[in-house]
C-alpha cells in the first residue's frame, strides 16, 4: 500500500471527522487514562499518524529516558506497516524520522514557560517546523488554569497542535475527569480511556463546543495501535 492510501484508511480518520477536522492549531487535546491503560500509546499513534502527514513532531516526555517512548515509535510504525503491507517501509521510516524529535523534562518543577523556551528555541533557532507537540504522562493536578492558557497562546503564536496525556484514578467515569475539571475550559478535546478484558475503548467526552458523538475505536493493548471497534 502506498502511504497516501494508508493515511486515508487510517482509524484515526475517525476522530478526526468525530472532533469536526481534531484539535487544530492553537488548541489542546487530552487522551486520560489510568495508569497503564494506554495513554501513551494513543499519543504515539497519533504522532506517527501525523509524521506519516509528513507533519513535524515534537514529543516532550516526563521520563528519566526517552528511550522506551523511542522503542515505542519503532513498534507502531513497525506493526502499521505490517497491517497495511506499506511500500518502501525502511525509506518512508527514515524519512518521518526525520520531522521527529523527543524531549525530556524531570516533571518536579516543571513550568509552563520552561517547555515554552524549549519549544520557541526549537523553532526559532533550531528552524524545526513544529506542527504538533505531544506531551506525554503531564502532571495537571500541579498544573493551573492559568499555566495552561499561557500553553494554549504560546500554541496560538507558534501555529501548534498540543496533545496531551493525562493519568485519572477513576476507569469508570463517564464525563470529563475530576483531575481535570478545573482545567477543561482551556481544553479543546477530552479523551477518556476505559479498559475492558481485550481492549481499551476510546470515549469522547469533550469535542469543542459540541455534543461528544461515540468514535468506535478502541486501543489493542497488544500491537498498541487504535482501530475500528
């Protein structure tokens, strides 16, 4: 399959159409799960998915290494290719690697302002073409209503899409999670995850200024990758 067809058959097309086109530039996305759940994998399915966009990504994470969020790429692109049997795998990989890079922050500490130099360095001196930012495991009960409004202008300014994941203590909820309530008027979209015996269903819970519709999709813990339920 080319890479074009695989991008148009791509699950995520889903939630795409579902989120009226996604979170879109200057905006927040939020995937929250428990711990363990699936989270940052969503997030790094939705990565790939842009960088296959020919998108640049950036992946900022609270990790000690980035090395398990690196292995964690390889084996998403690695099982996408397989499902869709892409062409010229190994090149299409060494050119979305490319538009990719990985950050850490020790997350004790941590500001708003600090991911925003690195960033605004990033693009400004580095002269990488940021187009997305996905931030991974972010601690938002430190967080605050105004920390988070200074994220979203800084992403206004820069053109950027944030998508952020999230850990709740609460599987079965329905609505909009209690870690993030306070902070859900500067957040565009709210992903919930809610694991099952064989799957982790994806549930919309916040789309914008819409009524969430169902997306029918779920993670496969397995391969890692969202599909069609």
């Amino acid at each position: 399959m080319v890479q074009t067809e695989l991008i148009s058959r791509s699950p995520l097309r889903i939630l795409e159409r579902s989120t009226h086109g996604g979170v879109g530039k200057g905006n927040i996305g939020v995937i929250a799960g428990t711990k363990g759940s699936g989270a940052t994998a969503c997030l790094v399915h939705i990565a790939t998915d842009q960088l296959f966009q020919n998108r640049h990504v950036v992946h900022i994470s609270f990790l000690e290494s980035t090395q398990h969020i690196i292995s964690w790429y390889e084996d998403i692109f690695s099982e996408i290719s397989k499902r869709y049997k892409l062409d010229n795998a190994m090149t299409v990989h060494d050119e979305i690697v490319k538009n990719r890079v990985v950050i850490n922050f020790a997350q004790s500490g941590v500001h708003a302002a600090e991911m925003e130099k690195s960033l605004a360095a990033l693009v400004e001196k580095a002269h990488f073409n940021a187009e997305v930012v996905v931030i991974d495991n972010y601690d938002f009960t430190i967080s605050s209503v105004e920390e988070l409004a200074e994220l979203k202008g800084f992403a206004e300014k820069f053109g950027l899409e944030l998508w952020f994941s999230a850990c709740i203590s609460d599987n079965d909820g329905v609505g909009v999670p209690k870690e993030l309530e306070k902070l859900a008027e500067e957040m565009c979209v709210i992903i919930r995850l809610k694991q099952t015996k064989d799957h982790v269903h994806l549930k919309l819970v916040k789309d914008h200024d819409s009524v969430p519709s169902d997306l029918h999709l779920a993670l496969d813990p397995v391969v890692l990758l969202i599909a069609e339920e």
